[in-house]
C-alpha cells in the first residue's frame, strides 16, 4: 500500500508562486509514475504531469508547460509542484497520485491541497 499526503497549498495571487509538496510512504516506488491533478470546481479532474521515481522523465500538460516543474527528492520521498506565474484559472484542488507498477494506472490518491489564485 503507498500512501500520499500533499500540502503546501494557499491563497495567492495572481502571477505569484507556490510550491505543492507530496510525500510518499509504503512501498518501495521505484517503479512508480508520480503525478499531478486538479480538479476545478464544476469540471472534470485534469491531469497536470508527471515525473518517473528516478526523476529522469517528466511530462506536462499544455496548460502548465513553462510554467509548473515536477521534481523529485527520493531521500525524502517526496514529489513537489513547482508552479510559476500562477493564474486565476490554476484554482483548483490539487492531488498528487502515483501509479501501479502491475497496471500502470493512477491507483493511489493524496487528500488533496486547495490552491486559490486570486485576480
């Protein structure tokens, strides 16, 4: 079983900074994919990216690229968020989740962090 808790959310501004943090326990995940999601209110979950356990992959989405980095501490099994130049439209729930090395599906959940951007 992996277990994640994320934090680091808030209420900023926009154009500022956040940083998300998501730490991991369980099992060993080096064969884990660890992503990131939000999930606006009224909309559909949206995948935001996501980084091999090694660190040597990422992947982001068109809404973020430029302006979110993914990395990776493995010492301290945690994945962060970094997101620049924050937008009204970042508003969202954000939830880091990491995947089954059996199926390659997103099978373990965070709680999730609130992330408020203000215009």
């Amino acid at each position: 079983q992996v277990k994640l808790e994320e934090s680091g959310g808030g209420l900023v501004q926009a154009g500022d900074s956040l940083r998300l943090s998501c730490a991991a326990s369980g099992r060993t995940l080096s064969r884990y994919v660890m992503g990131w999601f939000r999930q606006a209110p009224g909309k559909e979950r949206e995948f935001v990216g996501h980084i091999s356990w090694s660190g040597s992959n990422t992947y982001y989405s068109d809404s973020v690229k430029g302006r979110f980095t993914i990395s990776m501490d493995n010492a301290k099994n945690t994945v962060y968020l970094q997101m620049n130049s924050l937008k009204p439209e970042d508003t969202a729930i954000y939830y880091c989740a990491a995947t089954s090395p059996a199926t390659g599906k997103y099978e373990y959940w965070g709680q999730g962090t609130q992330v408020t951007v203000s215009s």
